[in-house]
C-alpha cells in the first residue's frame, strides 16, 4: 500500500476514531466531514471549509479523500483533532453567543469562526468578553403592513428590556448576538432558581420545522387558506402567518404531550377534503381539532415526525409557565399561577422598575413581590416582555 492510500485510510479511521468529535464538524455540527483545516488540526465540512479559505494565514485546508496527505500533517491532525482543538479555542464562549448548526445561514457561521480562530475572542488567556446588552446602530426594518424595507436606527437597553426605534452600519450577527445577551440578562432575573443551561435554549427561536401548509377554521366547514407555519419545539407552539416575514402571527397551536390528550394523526376527519393539497394532517387538543394538509406526502411526514417529537417530549418548567391559563387542566391551575408568583416575586425582590401592561397600557413602575398578580404572561420574545397586572 503507497504513502497515499495509507495516510488517507488513517485519516478515515481518525474521523470515527471514539472520544476525538472527529465524526461532526468543528465549527457547525454537519456529520460527516469530507475536509480538513490541516493547520488548525480540525475536521470540517464543505460549507465551513469554504469560510476557512478566506484566511489562508490562520488556516489552510484539504479534502480528506481526493488530496494528498504527508505522514507529517496525519501526525498533526491525530495529535490534535476537533474536541482538542475546541477545548482551546472554545475555552470561554459566553452563554449568550450562538453557535451556528449545519443547517444555519454563512453568516452566521462565518463570524463563528472568524470569532474563533481569527480574533480568538474564546480562548481561556484572551481578554474577558462583556455583554452587549446595550447597542446602538442602523439596521433595516421591514413594514408591518407592507413588504419594504427601510433603514432605521435602533438602541437596545438590556436593563430596561427595550428594543427601540427611531424615523455606520452594524454587523448583523453582533446585533444578533447583543439580543441574545439582553435576553438572557433579562430571563436570570425572572428566573433566578434556573440554571443558565435551562434559559440558553430560549434565547432566540429555532424552529424544528417551517413551511406552506393549508388550514381551515375551527369548525372545519371555513375553506382552507395557505399559511406559513413556523413549529417552536422549546416553547412547545405552532404559529402561522399569512407571509413568511410577517412580524406578527396570525394565530398559534399550543402543543402540550400525549399523557394530556394531544395526538396528531397523519390524515384528515372523515368527509373533510383539502382545497389544493391532500394531504392532510389533524392535531388534536383537549379543546378541538387544527386540521391542515401539506402540499405533497414528504412534507406531510416530516411535519409527523416533527411534530410526535414534541408531543412525545415532557414539559419543562419554562414550558409550563408559557402553557395558556385556558389550556391547563383545571385542578392544575391553581399550582401553575402559585409557581408563577413565586418566581415573579423573586425575579422582582430588588424592586427594580419595569415596563408594565396595565390592561393593555404601558407604563413603567416601582414593582415589587407584594404587587397583585393575575394571570402571569412569562415574556420569551422583545415583543412580550411584560407582566400583566390585576
């Protein structure tokens, strides 16, 4: 066996090779990774390596498979490889910063890494990073009744858990990243029992599932509409929109489990028949039945499969919080509203002043644990940040 083929049947072994995270891409997660930053010691995967070939000074890259390996750079990569390197450039990534997945735009992966191994902003001697609660720039905002776009100046205050807006440009992933940290400022304070690992996932929506779906009304006479529909696995809801960049929902499904009575079910009710599309899907909840169809067989079992994984999973307590007061089985409610007081109490014991909803009037105030509380609203979106007072 030549040099070639033994140093790439080495390489081989080295990406299943147990206890080295060599199986999944450094930088993003993707499974599977054909190429190599033969510089850094990591495996990576197409769309990463990409990004790596931007900054031939900091890293350089081969294909695993088609390029040719000295026994030199094998001996590097075995010394290293992905958990390795990680633990040394990922030595201190806040837990407000988001780490993009494989399914997730450049960008976001690009100032991933850029962050990482150009400007090593995690490693464990760099400077200490604060949180960009509050941020200042220009970025563009679409319409909320029409579909332009226009740049206006936005200031974030994490204290006051404000995002505003008023009639040099800012990187879209420090912004993004900025709400991250301003959310999970503000979820500690309503939180306080949670560990951080708990509120991470809730500091911005990624949905496990969007797309085009029809769906009639709740009687299932109404003709079907075409919707955008967006399904929220961590705060466990199915929203629908008329557009796919409406800022506003037009309507939610709340999803709780299977043990409260919510089934889906790859079909239709009996005698109903969509309008363009056939497949159909029914989600049933202890209050009535959602029926959809998707617009052909693939999309409607994904839609299943995404949609049992919710259903089949337990509530966590951030997900009970957010459960509609309506939607909860009576003997539980009760228990649900004491459990909302005592965190609000706690999140509230400085008396800090908050932006509050008095029957649908916004004002700030001196709020503290002896403040009357009727139906808590546990805020997870910049829209909803506020409590509801009786």
């Amino acid at each position: 066996m030549g040099d070639r083929e033994r140093n790439k049947k080495r390489l081989l072994e080295l990406l299943q090779a147990a206890g080295t995270g060599n199986a999944h891409c450094a930088d993003c997660g993707a499974a599977d990774p054909d190429w190599a930053s033969y510089k850094l010691g990591v495996f990576i995967c197409l769309n990463c390596c990409g990004v790596h070939r931007n900054f031939p000074d900091i890293s350089k890259v081969k294909s695993v498979r088609l390029d040719f390996w000295d026994d030199s750079i094998v001996e590097f990569m075995t010394r290293n490889g992905n958990l390795r390197v990680k633990a040394k450039f990922e030595a201190r990534v806040p837990a407000f910063y988001y780490i993009p997945q494989a399914n997730d735009c450049l960008v976001l992966k690009e100032q991933w890494i850029r962050a990482k191994y150009e400007r090593r902003e995690f490693m464990a001697d760099g400077e200490a990073i604060s949180l960009p609660g509050n941020r200042e720039g220009f970025l563009w905002k679409r319409g909320r009744n029409n579909s332009q776009f226009l740049r206006r100046r936005f200031v974030l205050l994490a204290r006051e858990g404000l995002l505003k807006y008023y009639t040099k440009e800012e990187e879209i992933v420090d912004w993004f990243n900025a709400l991250r940290a301003a959310r999970l400022q503000y979820l500690k304070m309503a939180f306080p029992e949670l560990p951080e690992s708990e509120l991470v996932p809730f500091l911005t929506r990624n949905y496990l599932k969007q797309g085009f779906m029809e769906k009639t009304g709740p009687k299932q006479r109404e003709p079907f509409k075409k919707r955008w529909f967006a399904l929220d696995s961590h705060e466990r809801r199915l929203l629908y929109y008329k557009n796919p960049l409406d800022a506003f929902e037009q309507g939610q499904v709340f999803l709780g489990n299977n043990e409260q009575g919510y089934e889906v079910y790859g079909d239709l009710p009996k005698g109903i028949r969509g309008n363009r599309w056939k497949a159909g899907l029914t989600i049933v909840t202890p209050e009535r039945r959602f029926v959809l169809t998707c617009p052909n067989e693939k999309e409607q079992q994904e839609w299943l499969e995404s949609l049992r994984g919710v259903l089949s999973s337990p509530l966590t307590p951030l997900s009970r919080l957010s459960l509609p007061q309506c939607r909860q089985p009576c003997e539980k409610r009760g228990d649900m509203l004491s459990s909302s007081r005592k965190l609000l109490a706690q999140a509230l014991a400085s008396g800090a002043q908050r932006r509050i909803s008095v029957f649908g009037k916004v004002q700030t105030e001196q709020v503290t644990p002896d403040s009357p509380l009727g139906e808590t609203l546990v805020p997870f979106e910049s829209d909803r940040y506020k409590h509801e007072l009786s």
